[in-house]
C-alpha cells in the first residue's frame, strides 16, 4: 500500500514542528520540507569535535516505510560514503554501521541486505525499534551519539 504524498508531508511537517525545541537548543538546521521529492535536509555539529554531519533524508510512504536517512559528504556532497557517517561505536552498539548505514528499524537503508528479514511494512512494530518512531526521537538518537566523548569516534574512516 502507498500513502498519499499529500499524508507523508503533512506527517513531516508536523514532526519537524517537534522538532523546533531541539533545533534550537542543539543548533540543528533543518531544511524546509521538499513536497516534490519528499526529503528535507538535517545538519547537526559534534560538540566533541566540530565535524559538521549532513544527512538527506527521504520520506516518501511515511510513516507506512521508516524514513530513507542518508549522510553526506560535507567535503565533496558524495552520498551513503563512509567517510560522511560517524563511526561506529562500542557502547552504542552498531548504530552506525560499516555498510554505511544507521542500523535500526528507523532506517530504511538498513532493510537493504543487513536486515532482509525485517519487515519494512512493520517497522514500528519491530521489537527493536524502541522508542525511535518519530522524526524527533531519531535524530535524538542521531544526536546523544556524535556529542557523547565516551562513545563518539569521529567519522569512519573509507
């Protein structure tokens, strides 16, 4: 089944209104919302180490599929490379992933060869999602990880 763009965006936008506390207490810029692609943009700063991360992320049949998060190169604008996710970490587990990916049902790219069997059509009904089901609990996530001295390592190296 497909949602309605129409839905998607309006589901966006009023998860991003959520958003709005955090945005500013942590500095995050977030795009206006594309209709027309289904994506907007979030850019958040480690204040461990300044490295700035880009993420594009894309909800077409949202919240039916988990959002499509994917970083970018803040260097050359290159898309799902290494060198744009933060590494890995031992006390967050495989959050962020070698593949390159976010590993969570929250992600859709996780569904493509990591986790085939993870239903991408029951993604908030997976056991380990948790609480990541909205926009703002994700790029809480996203967040507690890269400002985390103990945990955090920089980008991944590749």
């Amino acid at each position: 089944m497909s949602v309605d763009p129409r839905i998607s965006c309006s589901i966006v936008r009023k998860e991003l209104r959520d958003c709005e506390e955090d945005q500013t207490a942590f500095g995050w810029q977030i795009s206006p919302v594309d209709d027309e692609s289904q994506l907007f943009m979030v850019t958040m700063t480690s204040p461990v180490d300044g490295e700035k991360y880009i993420m594009e992320v894309a909800f077409d049949n949202y919240k039916e599929w988990p959002l499509l998060i994917e970083f970018v190169d803040s260097a050359t604008g290159a898309k799902g490379v290494k060198h744009a996710y933060p590494a890995p970490s031992k006390k967050h587990g495989g959050f962020f992933h070698e593949n390159p990916c976010i590993c969570h049902p929250c992600s859709r790219k996780a569904y493509k060869g990591l986790h085939a069997d993870w239903e991408m059509a029951a993604w908030q009904l997976n056991p380990k999602v948790g609480s990541l089901t909205t926009i703002r609990a994700i790029l809480n996530a996203i967040y507690a990880r890269i400002r985390d001295p103990e945990s955090y390592n920089g980008r991944m190296n590749g």
